[in-house]
C-alpha cells in the first residue's frame, strides 16, 4: 500500500521535472517543497545496497547541479530501513517527520456547508486565496502554478465561502478508487471555527460521487490542531514518512 500511495503523491503533487535511477525517483521543483525535490527510493530493494554508495553520491551530484540539497523520501516500510540507516552514517539528518492517514469514504459524514466553488483546474481566485491564507511568495505560486497544471488525474479546486468571504481552500486528486486531499488551509481570521473540517467533507462529498471509496492525506506530526480535525472525520494513521537532507554546503 505505502509504494501505491507514494506514487499517487506524486502524480497529485508533481515535481517539474523526474529522473528515473536505477529504482529510484529523483525530483525537482526548484526548490519548492521537500515532497517534489526528493529521491523516492519506490522500487529500491535490500538486494541494491552494495551500490548505494555509487547510487547516492551520483543523486547528490544531480542535486547540487540545481543548487539544492540532496533529500531522500523515506516510509517505514521495513524494506527501506537499511537505506535509511545508510543514509543517516552518509550525514544525513532526519526531519519533517509526517503521518499518511486513511479513511473509507462509506463512513464519511455529509458536509453542514455547502457554499462552495469547485473547478477542475485551479483558478487564479484559488490561486489567490491559497496564496493569502498560506501566506506562500509570489516565486513559490510561480511554481506551484506550473506543478498544478501538470496534473494528469481529475481533480476538484474547491473555495469554501462565509458570505462574501472565502474562508478555505483546498484540493483533491482522484486515482485508482482514491483521492487524496492537498493544500488545505484555513483563512487566519476563520480558523477553529470548523471551516477546515467542511472543506474537507465537501472535497470528500465530491471524491465519493467521483466514484472513490478511499481517501488518504498526510499531516506533519506535531501539526495537533490538523491531527485532530482529521481524526474527528475519520481519518485513521496509515503510516510514516520522513525525510533524510543533506545541505548543498555538506556534500562530498
């Protein structure tokens, strides 16, 4: 299950530009989020370590041509623990650790609000709204922008509103009975008034009608307000990822 999620992540969440290794995924986004600048050691198998050495000095190399630091996609997945061992005696350290979580959609509550616009293709009154209530840079929407229209899977952009307001946002990327959930977020002045928790039902309302009866999302740990807002929906740990960096200044 955690290659056929890592894999749908990345359809949902597409690097700019992929290098297939040797078993290996190698991503880059200029720079733009861990999760599409990263090696995703999807296929690496215990068989392979005699040519790690080779294989992880040639991904930094790539990396450091971008000007960017070498970050390995890790899971728990008891196959990638040597690997993951190897890296940390590489120097690399371990950080982001994040929760996948899963919910069946047969026992997803209806959303209470329903004031929503949904599009098949991120508008710029999405892309404006997620900017403001993430508060992400002119440069990182560049490039999300260009990530998003990279997506291949149908899709729903979704604005929740108050009244003249637009209050959340969020994304949803269906694929093989799944759909995962991206880029939710709250507006600063409507958060913990559970606008987040009925964006997120109508994303899944719209999943379920899509013909999904599966949905996963991934929350940083110590995220404990979203940990909970997800649990109240029905959204249940999966399993684990973190991330292996090492800075450009420290490469070999």
């Amino acid at each position: 299950m955690q290659s056929k999620v890592e894999q749908m992540m990345m359809n949902a969440w597409p690097a700019l530009h992929t290098v297939d290794y040797d078993g290996w995924k190698v991503c880059f986004a200029s720079g733009f989020t861990k999760r599409a600048n990263a090696v995703y050691p999807l296929h690496d198998i215990a068989g392979d370590q005699n040519d790690w050495a080779g294989k992880i000095g040639a991904v930094e190399r790539m990396y450091a041509m971008q000007g960017l630091p070498s970050i390995f996609k890790m899971t728990d997945e008891p196959r990638l623990s040597l690997l993951d061992q190897q890296l940390s005696v590489n120097g690399y350290e371990k950080e982001g650790a994040t929760a996948v979580l899963t919910c069946s959609l047969g026992q997803v509550a209806e959303p209470a609000k329903q004031t929503v616009e949904m599009t098949m293709q991120p508008t710029a009154r999405w892309l404006a709204r997620y900017a403001e209530m993430s508060g992400s840079s002119k440069m990182d929407m560049a490039i999300m922008q260009q990530m998003l229209a990279r997506i291949e899977k149908p899709a729903c952009f979704v604005i929740l509103y108050e009244g003249d307001q637009d209050v959340a946002c969020g994304y949803a990327v269906l694929e093989d009975g799944y759909t995962g959930l991206y880029s939710i977020v709250t507006s600063p002045a409507y958060r913990n008034q559970g606008y987040g928790e009925q964006l997120v039902l109508n994303l899944l309302k719209w999943a379920k009608l899509s013909g999904a009866s599966e949905a996963y999302l991934a929350v940083v740990q110590d995220n404990a307000p979203a940990v909970r807002l997800y649990s109240k929906v029905g959204f249940t740990d999966a399993y684990r990822y973190w991330y292996r960096l090492k800075s450009a200044a420290t490469l070999s």
